[in-house]
C-alpha cells in the first residue's frame, strides 16, 4: 500500500453535526436526556453519548412526564409532538432543515388530500416521521415499485400526487423516477427532497473509486446513508472494504493495493476515521521501512561501461506518474501558464495542455479577463474533453463553479440568507438575476416593482434577494427581491417598538394628510402629527406646513404598544412662543400688538407669534362702547400694557385704557433689577374691568370671556 487518500466531504454532514452538539449541550446541562430511537447510526457514538447520560426510548410513551427529550435529525411525526407536550416534556427539536422541508410537503399533501409517494425505505426512522404528517402515504423503494404503482393507482388519485424522496437516495433513483413520472403520471409533482451533501458525498466516492485499487468505507451497516455509498463504490471499484470502526478493517488485507480510497458516511464522527486512516498509515510506514530495510550482501554485479546508471524517480513521484490519467468529468487543478484574447492556458502538470474559453471568466458586472485572473494563478475546473491525440483538455471552470454553488444556494435557501446579484436579462414572467455565476428566476411579482412598472429598468442593477426555491434536478432557483424589503421592514418595525421612548426623535417621511393632521412613516410604522402639533402659530389645515413625500425630523409625544399608536410633534420645543413671550415681557410692560379678532365681549390681538392675548371690551377706551368694532378693526396695531399674566395656565390680559394709568406696583422687575426689600408689597388683584382671558397652550382664545369676581 503506497497512498491513502481521504475523500474531502466525508464523516458527519451538518445536519448529524448539529445533532450530535445539541445533544452534548442539552446532557451538560441536564444531566440526563432521552432521544427517541438511536440519534446516529453509529454504534461506536451513540455509546460515548450513553456514558455521558443519553438514555433511549423508542416511543413517547417509555418517556417519564416532564423530561427533556431530544428528536433526532431524522425527524419525528406530528403524534409524537403531541404526545411530548400532552406529557410536559422539554423538547429539544434538531431535526435537519431538509426533513422539515420533507414534513412541510406531506402536510400540504394532506391538507389537499393528495396522494404521498415517499421514495425509500419504509423501515428507516426519516420515512416513518414523512408518514407521520401524511398517514395516508405510500412508500416505494425502488423505481421498478414506482413504475408499477404509477402504472395501476393514478386514477384513484383525483386531486394528484406528490413524490418525495427519503434524503439518502441517490441522484440515480431520482433522474429514473422523473422519467417514470413524466411517462406514467401527469398529475403528479416530484420534488428533489434529496441532499445535497450526500449528493457531494457519492460523487467524491465514485470519483474516488475510478482512481484507486481498493476502497474503504466507514459507516454503520443499518446507515441507509453508508449502506447507498457502499453500493456505489463497489459498482466501480472491485476490492470495498465496508467497516464500522477500525476494529473491523483488515489492514494486511489491503497491503496489495497500490492506491486505496477512504470515505465514510453522514453518521460517522472525525475520530472514528482518524482512528481508521492512523491504522492505515502504520501499516504503510511498516510496508516502507521493510522496503528499505539492510539485505545480506552478495556479490556485486558487473556493470558494463555502456550502461549508464537510471536515475530512480521517488516513490511519489512514481505514485503520481501512475494516477496522472485524466477523464472527461475530472476535477483538476492547474496553474496559468497563458493569456490570450479567446482562451486561458492552463499547466496541469500533465502530458496534456488544459485551455479554458476567456468566457467563463467574466462575470457580471462586465470586468477584464486581464482584472479577474494572471498568469502564475491557481485554477480550479472541471475536464469537458479530452484530446489524447493532440494532447489537449478542453476545461471548464463554469462548470466545476456551478456545482460547487448549489451548496451554497441550497444553503441560502435553508437558512434564508440574504444573497447578492445583478439581473441579466428581462422575460415575460420576470427577471432573471446571477448569483454566484447560477441563473435565479424572480417573478414579476416578486421583483419589489409596482405591478405596471417595467422591469427593464432593473437591468445591470446589483441587487439583493432571497432564496425561497431549489430544485437542482430541473436546474431550477426562484428568488425574491421584495421580500429583502419586507423583511428588513419588519424587523425595523420590530425594532422601533423595541425601543420607542417618549422624547425620541425619528427622521420620517409624510405619508398622507387628513383635515385633522399628518401620518408619517418613521421606518415602517406610521404615527400621527394632530394639526396642533404642526406649528406654534395658528392654522387652519396642514398642508400648510407639510405635503405628502416631505421628510422631516418628529418627536415622539405618546404612544401605545397594544394598540399600535404613536402621537408624534412637529413643533420644536425649543421654539415655544409661551417661552418666548416670557422671556420678552412682564406684567406692566407695553407691547405692541395686532388686532387678530374681534368678539362681542372684546378683541384678541397677537402679542408675540403663536400668542394671544385678550383685550377686553372694557378696556378698550377711556369711555363706554358697545362693540370693539366701535374702535379696533382685525389687523390694526396699538399699544397695550400687560395688565396680568397666569404662567401655569398661559392666560395674558391686555389693556389701552391702562396705558394712561400708572403701571401696578406688583409688575416683575426687568433686565434682573433688585425688588426692594424696606416693605413687603401685597399683590394687587386685578379690577373687574381688567379680568384675566384664558388662552389655550398654543396661545389662542377659548372664545369664553370670563365673569367677574365677585370680591373685588
């Protein structure tokens, strides 16, 4: 044995992983946990986690009420959910994001009354929790089963069918299937339900078995996953090891071979194959050291001057030499050798010369080969053809990039991850946008566009969107770029509740106007400016403030989280005419006013903006009159003294007949005077003919003239 060669994605796939991590947290955390059936397929694993205080129960009804429960990724149906909770158990749920997808289906199924075909085995714990979303479902485990059952049942299935597959298929039952499907059944929807990690997983194994003289595959034998990539590996490769752990592998057995492979299915921790791939090499460092070992000396040969002595290549080299064979399909790695305007050389380190078209290096926003790649650059890509004749592969890196994103997709669609790209083209049902060098359909309603608009105009933008759809069978992606807006939209709404605070100041747009204020977005919630809270001075509407589409900085004034309101203020605080009018005048000053309306009782006139005082009838003239008219007309300014003033209820009376009497004795000293300290000065009420109007906050009349007080 000269090489061991380990395949790249093997051992735990993520959905085991995350499994077997929650279960370690949820026994360090517990103590003690029950799982329903075996978490992993793996003797070895499922013992170390037993030592650590998992216990197994094989339905709910062996589990004591109130534990804590974990469910494997494999998944479990809708009765044993109810059964949990009917026990009040802690569950802990790490069933794979692609199995809840499976169960999704069989409701939906169920809810439409529609036939379930699951293709796998009925046996296995994954099928058993698919039949128990949809009890009414039929298992197959073979395409011939399908063929016969397509065949004799369609047309007792009046509403159609849907075809799921166990995750652990193969990509070759699901490629016959949808062949049946199409031929046999019309009303039936397939969905590719298989995983892509396994996917990965059996093309390395069958790539790996092409290029070794023997394969050693690690998994448990009651694995459907390690069973499946046993079965393909020996399709290729005669000499397959299958084993459990290291303790089964008979490594003597494999010295004959040159090359071998090693791989291991989903349910296999790291250790297990190091423990293998260690045993491995110890047996080849003793295979080399017995090479090299001294031998009994003998006569030495006789050389003939005309033999000119080999130069022995390495043992590596050797190795290399003989696995350098290139196939259509072969992943190779090679470095830039040449650039030129129609193609890229590539040195594969081979007999044959690799070219790439200039094509598959552009990328969508239209840059240089020259600015993407340069000579001395490491390639990755996939052999299109192969040319013995002429020494030449044709490669493609396209391909090889493809492949290689449909994980990433497929994750992104699991994990609904966010994802950037730029539309390329324009169709009748939408756009077409390129991520990660894949094609992703966005329909029209989708596009984040109004319904009418044109959807040329989003072509060449960058743009971001999620997956919601992947069928890597029909090479099929659908993404949405309105639901990036709604999204973030709901988690600003989220957001803004989250830490609302009376005071807190938004940026926002005006959304619409009504007779009685304003609505404005402050980032996907609406919240309402009263008419009142516009402006400090007087207005009739507010659109005479603000339009529709205005941005502009509000306050928050009162909200309510139950119901959703938010009270917002325009008006800056800092500006408030009552502060204003304060700070200007006092009791006994004269200020000139505007006349602003006229009642019977007497006439308010404006003395700062957004203040108002009342100047009463009485106090109009020197002299009886019947009507303010009689002297003041809207609009004329005259001199009045400031007869009284209530700051706690913002009241402020006025007076020209004051103007020819001295000014009270209690007035508020200006400019910080000293108010003189030899005798205390007892406040002078005001006289009937000089009574007190009330003003509102914002400065206007309640249009109520006041009574007298009957003391004075």
């Amino acid at each position: 044995m000269k090489r061991v060669i380990l395949a790249e994605h093997a051992g735990f796939c993520a959905g085991v992983a995350r499994s077997v991590a929650l279960a370690e947290q949820a026994l360090a955390q517990y103590g003690c946990v029950y799982c329903l059936g075996e978490l992993v397929h793996n003797r070895d694993e499922t013992a170390r986690l037993g030592e650590l205080g998992m216990l197994r129960a094989d339905s709910p009804e062996e589990v004591p009420d109130g534990a804590v429960v974990l469910l494997r990724a494999h998944g479990e149906g809708r009765e044993v959910y109810s059964a949990l909770e009917r026990k009040g158990c802690t569950v802990i749920d790490t069933t794979c994001g692609k199995v809840k997808h499976i169960h999704a289906i069989a409701r939906k199924a169920s809810e439409e009354d529609r036939q379930l075909i699951v293709f796998g085995d009925r046996d296995h714990p994954e099928v058993r929790g698919i039949l128990g979303w949809c009890p009414g479902g039929i298992v197959v485990s073979d395409v011939d089963a399908l063929d016969s059952l397509l065949d004799n049942s369609p047309k007792k299935w009046e509403n159609g069918a849907i075809l799921v597959f166990q995750t652990t298929q193969t990509e070759k039952n699901f490629e016959y299937s949808e062949n049946i499907v199409k031929k046999r059944c019309t009303n039936c929807e397939i969905f590719d339900t298989i995983c892509f990690a396994t996917q990965v997983r059996q093309s390395e194994a069958l790539e790996l078995s092409r290029h070794c003289d023997a394969m050693v595959v690690i998994g448990g034998r009651h694995s459907a996953n390690s069973r499946h990539l046993a079965e393909l590996c020996t399709e290729i490769c005669g000499n397959v090891a299958f084993v459990e752990n290291a303790a089964e592998l008979d490594a003597a057995a494999l010295a004959a071979y040159d090359t071998v492979g090693v791989t291991a299915g989903a349910s296999v921790p790291a250790r297990i194959m190091k423990e293998v791939k260690r045993k491995m090499d110890e047996l080849k460092e003793t295979m080399e050291t017995e090479a090299t070992a001294p031998v009994e000396e003998t006569a030495a040969p006789v050389t003939q001057p005309s033999e000119a002595p080999e130069t022995e290549k390495s043992f590596e080299e050797m190795l290399e030499d003989s696995i350098k064979t290139i196939y259509n399909g072969d992943v190779v790695k090679g470095v830039v050798a040449a650039i030129t305007p129609t193609e890229v050389t590539v040195d594969l380190g081979t007999k044959h010369s690799g070219y790439i078209p200039v094509e598959e290096f552009e990328d969508e926003n239209g840059s240089r080969v020259e600015d993407l790649i340069h000579v001395g650059d490491t390639v990755d890509a996939t052999v299109v053809r192969v040319n013995d004749v002429e020494g030449t592969v044709m490669l493609s890196k396209k391909r090889l990039d493809a492949v290689k994103n449909w994980d990433d997709i497929e994750a992104a669609c699991e994990n609904e991850t966010l994802v950037e790209g730029v539309v390329t083209e324009e169709n009748k049902g939408g756009i077409v946008v390129k991520v990660k060098g894949l094609r992703v359909f966005v329909p029209a309603s989708q596009s984040g566009l109004p319904r009418d608009a044109e959807m040329s105009q989003l072509l060449k933008q960058k743009v971001q969107l999620y997956i919601t759809e992947v069928n890597k069978a029909r090479r099929r992606i659908v993404g949405s770029i309105r639901l990036v807006a709604a999204k973030a939209r709901r988690a600003n709404i989220a957001k803004i509740w989250e830490e609302i605070e009376v005071g807190k100041r938004y940026h926002g747009v005006v959304k619409s106007l009504t007779s009685y204020g304003a609505f404005v977005d402050i980032g996907g919630v609406d919240g309402m400016v009263h008419v009142s809270e516009l402006s400090w001075k007087r207005i009739n509407k507010p659109s005479e403030v603000v339009s529709v589409g205005d941005e502009i900085d509000v306050y928050v004034i009162n909200f309510d989280r139950e119901t959703r309101k938010i009270s917002l203020g325009y008006k800056d605080p800092n500006e408030n005419p009552w502060e204003q009018f304060m700070a200007k005048y006092s009791v006994g000053d004269i200020a000139t006013v505007r006349v602003v309306k006229l009642m019977t009782f007497g006439a308010f006139a404006e003395v700062v903006p957004g203040v108002d005082g009342l100047i009463h009838i009485s106090q109009i003239a020197n002299r009886r009159i019947g009507k303010p008219d009689e002297v003041l007309t809207v609009g004329d300014e005259v001199n009045v003294r400031i007869t009284a003033v209530d700051e706690e209820k913002h009241k402020v009376s006025l007076s020209i007949r004051a103007l020819s009497e001295p000014a009270p004795r209690n007035s508020k000293p200006r400019f910080d005077e000293e108010e003189p300290e030899e005798e205390e000065v007892a406040p002078v009420r005001p006289r009937e003919d000089a009574l007190v109007y009330e003003v509102s906050e914002t400065g206007q009349s309640t249009g109520i003239a006041p009574t007298a007080d009957p003391e004075e």
